[in-house]
C-alpha cells in the first residue's frame, strides 16, 4: 500500500511524511522536490518563467509516474485542484489530508521562498487559498489529522492507529448488523455484508450510504457503486432507510462512515448533527451532503446546484418557481446566483411569503403567473408525477422564448415537459437536477470530478 499525506502548506507533509517513510523502511516522495529535479530548476523559477500551469503539468507528471506501492508521498498544496492527479493518488493508497488552523500554517510558512499565488498578504492568502482547496481535500481523504497542537510523531501514531482499526472487522459487522435490521433488499443486504466483513475487511476508501426514509427506490447506490469502479475508490456505498435519525446518526458515527448523501425526510433535521455547515446550505435551509472530517461532520447543499448548472448560460430574466417547500428553496438560491428574478408561486401562499422574505423575491399564487413577464419556468412541485398526472399550467401559458425546468424526474417527460416542447420551448428534465447534484456529490465524497454524461449512461 501507499501513504499519500495532501494538504497546505505547512500543515507538515513533509517532515511526517519522511518520518513515517522511515518507520515503515519504504521510499519517501516530495512531489514538489521531484518537479524540481526533473525539471532542473526551482519552483518559483518554474511558476516566474513559465507560469502556474507549466507547473501543474509537471506535478501532473509526477504524480503519474509515482511507484503504485511502498511509497510514502507528500504532495504539493495545490495537487488536488486536479481531479485526474486526485484520481491518480488515491489508486491503492491511503490518503491522509493534514490541516491546521489558518495562522499556524501562516506562521509556519513565514519566509518561504515560494512564489505568491495572489495579491493577498501570506497570512490572508493562506486562508483564501485553504478555504477554496478544502472541500477537494476532505473529499479526497481517508483521514484528516489536524498538526497544529500535535507532534509529527503523535500525527504518525493516530495514522498507524487509523490503519491498524481498519484490519479489524468489529466496527463493520455491527454495521452491517445493524443495516440487517433496516428494509433493505436481502440480496443488496448480502454483497455489503460479504464485502465488508470479508476476508479484506473494510474498504480502503470508506463506507458510504443514503439515508432517508423512505429511500429503498434511491438510484444513487447504483450511481456511486458504479462511480467509484470507474474512478479506481475502493469504497462501498449502502442505503439507510430507517425512521429515526439519531440511531441512523449513532451507526454512522460508530461504524465511521465517509460521507452520506440525506434525502427526505431528513435535509433539515441533519442540520443539528453537522459541525460545520456551508453558507449555501445555510441560506437554503437544508443539508443532503454530509462529509466526515476527523471526528467533524460537515454538512452541503448539492441540490441547489442541480438545478443551476442545467440553467448555467442561459441569460439572465425574470423566473417563475412554481412550490414552496425544498426543492423550490434550493432552485430559488440557484436561480438567483444566476442573476434572475425570482418570483415564487404557491397554493398556500403563506409558505411563498417565507420564501420571499427569506430570499428577498417575488411571492404570490399560481393565478398570478404572467407568461408575458416569465422567461424561466421552474416546476418544485410534485405536479406530473407517476401516478398523479397534470401540470401546473396550460398550453396557452407557454411561450416559444421561455426556457422550462421540470424539477419531476418520475416520469423522466411530464405533461409539462410535453406542453413546453409543443409550445417551442427549451425543455430541461428533472434528471438533470440528480445528474448534476450527484455530479458535485461525488467530487465532495472524493475529491473526484466526473463528467455529467458518465453519470447519464450510468442512470440510463
Ligand atoms: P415539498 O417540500 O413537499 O413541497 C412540495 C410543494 O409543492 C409545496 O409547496 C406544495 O404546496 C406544492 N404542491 C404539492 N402538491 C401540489 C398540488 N397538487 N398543486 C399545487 N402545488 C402542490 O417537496 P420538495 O422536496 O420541495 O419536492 C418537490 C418536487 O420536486 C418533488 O415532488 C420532486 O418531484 C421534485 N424533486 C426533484 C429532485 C430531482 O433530483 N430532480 C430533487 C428534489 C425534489 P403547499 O405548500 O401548498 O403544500
């Protein structure tokens, strides 16, 4: 196996990472002392003759051509930024993400000789460039160890402690002990069960699952088994459906599960077992991306993204969000980042005022659309799913200009969609929500960015 450390500058992957080289009698890598040599001048020579990413290629090199196994390496602070170099350390190894608090780290690169990578002083441009770096690390980490109060050889003792607990099955049989108990599928129940508890013991990369209740009909355990076959994560991803989060909540922490995708109805309610939650998450109300740090949850909002990089492009106006629960609070947040404004619709139009108030948008009920005054249509309600049929407009509402989003995945074409496409409009589908939330998903749980077409042909 590898050790790969990942982190800032300063958090000490270099002095641990040739400690514990040395420990286990294997050959230690500094990728950025090996970007030197092979190119035979110094970084910030490489950053002030050929810039940034002539730098990044050569890392890029690098990483590509480090052994697979024996090795322990420490990389450069900006080597996750990345995906292919994320997806090419993580291949067989352990990947141990140190941090330390923003002015440590400040202080312990003051005087460094490498080259700035903005106009910030060291202290700020060492919380800027770790605040944007930190999701992809977390992400990409098996551990996350925090140097600034510990010695490198207390840092070295909880990476080996980490590594010995992994050999031992006892956490993962009462994990699956306790899935057992849940309604999930007997044979599903068995390929955990067997993969966990057998003779290799916990997946290298981690335990990973969907909560919710009911979550039985949740595709994503498909999507990120088959995710992480591509993408070389030995990690098993399961479902929870049970009713009561705060045992769901006492599994994951004790069986030490990664990351957890949350659906309802649970999005809110997660929100109390989150350390840390992200200023989208917050200002939406809702968590359905939890990712473990250490012994810290970090709670995100993915959704919202699922319904502005479908959108992203399409030219700023004036946008109707027909619903008032989640998934309109989540296209509103969107729909604003993307320079719109938003005007929401809803039956009950006290839960519309709340939107608004919260957003600072339009509210009213459904009779007040206007197709005139509307160039984006976002459906958040349940209206045109299987079963129930309808839409929320007519034919003559529609316009050929207006671009319409039927946030309805089940059937994938709603009457909606139908009446749109009719009518000459842009026409996007609900699928396009779970591709591109599961998309932005997957480069939280591992610091890995896929293609949204990957996930289609996955879900298709
Ligand atoms: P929610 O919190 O239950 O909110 C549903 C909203 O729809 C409420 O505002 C409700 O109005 C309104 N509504 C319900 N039935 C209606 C009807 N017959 N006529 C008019 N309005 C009606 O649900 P949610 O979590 O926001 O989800 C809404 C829909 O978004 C879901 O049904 C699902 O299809 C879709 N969704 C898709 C994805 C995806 O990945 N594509 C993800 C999440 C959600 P009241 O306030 O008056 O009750």
């Amino acid at each position: 196996m590898r050790i790969v450390l990942i982190g800032p500058r300063g958090s000490g992957k270099t002095t641990i990472g040739a400690l514990i080289a040395e420990n286990l009698g294997c050959r230690f890598f500094d990728t950025d002392v090996v970007v030197e040599e092979m190119e035979g001048i110094s970084i910030p020579a490489i950053f002030a003759e050929q810039g940034e990413p002539a730098f990044r290629d050569a890392e890029t090199a690098v990483i590509r051509n480090l052994p697979p196994d024996g090795a322990v390496v420490a990389t450069g602070g900006g080597a996750v930024l990345r995906s292919s170099n994320v997806q090419a350390l993580r291949a067989g190894s352990l990947t141990v993400f140190l941090d330390a608090d923003a002015s440590i780290l400040a202080a312990r690169t003051g005087g460094s000789s490498r080259p700035p990578l903005t106009s910030l002083s060291p202290a700020e441009e060492v919380a800027a460039v770790r605040t944007v770096r930190l999701p992809l690390y977390r992400g990409a980490a098996d551990l996350c160890v925090d140097t600034g109060l510990l010695s490198p050889e207390a840092v070295i003792r909880r990476i080996e402690t980490f590594m010995e607990e992994r050999q031992l099955p006892v956490a993962g049989r009462e994990f699956v002990t306790f899935l057992e108990q849940t309604r999930m599928e007997r044979g599903e129940w068995r390929s955990v069960e067997e993969r966990i508890c057998g003779r290799e013991g916990m997946p290298l990369h981690g335990l990973y699952a969907v909560i919710g209740n009911p979550c039985l009909h949740s595709r994503s355990p498909e999507l990120f088994t088959a995710l992480f076959a591509t993408c070389g994560v030995d990690g098993v991803y399961t479902r929870i459906e049970w009713a009561d989060l705060n045992t769901i909540m006492t599994a994951v922490r004790t069986a030490g599960l990664k990351a957890l995708s949350v659906t309802i109805p649970f999005k809110s309610d997660i929100m109390q077992y989150c350390d840390e939650i992200t200023t989208d998450a917050q200002a939406i109300g809702a968590v359905n991306t939890v990712v473990r740090c250490g012994d810290r949850f970090v709670g995100t909002n993915t959704d919202w993204m699922g319904v502005r990089q479908p959108l992203a492009g399409t030219a700023p106006g004036n946008a109707v969000v027909f619903g008032a629960g989640g998934a309109a609070r989540a296209a509103v947040y969107a729909l604003q980042d993307l320079g719109m404004d938003v005007m929401v619709l809803n039956r009950t139009s006290k839960r519309a005022q709340r939107i608004a108030c919260d957003f600072g948008c339009e509210s009213g009920t459904p009779d007040a659309y206007d197709p005139e005054g509307t160039d984006v249509i976002v459906n958040a309600t349940p209206v045109g799913m299987e079963g129930r049929g309808g839409s929320m407009l007519v034919a003559d509402d529609l316009r050929a200009q207006q671009t319409v989003f039927d946030l309805v995945y089940t059937p994938p074409e709603t009457e909606l969609l139908r009446q749109a496409r009719a009518a000459g409009c842009r026409c996007i589908r609900g699928t396009e929500m779970f591709v591109y939330q599961a998309q932005e998903q997957m480069r939280l749980f591992t610091g890995i960015g896929v293609d949204a077409a990957q996930i289609r042909e996955i879900l298709e």
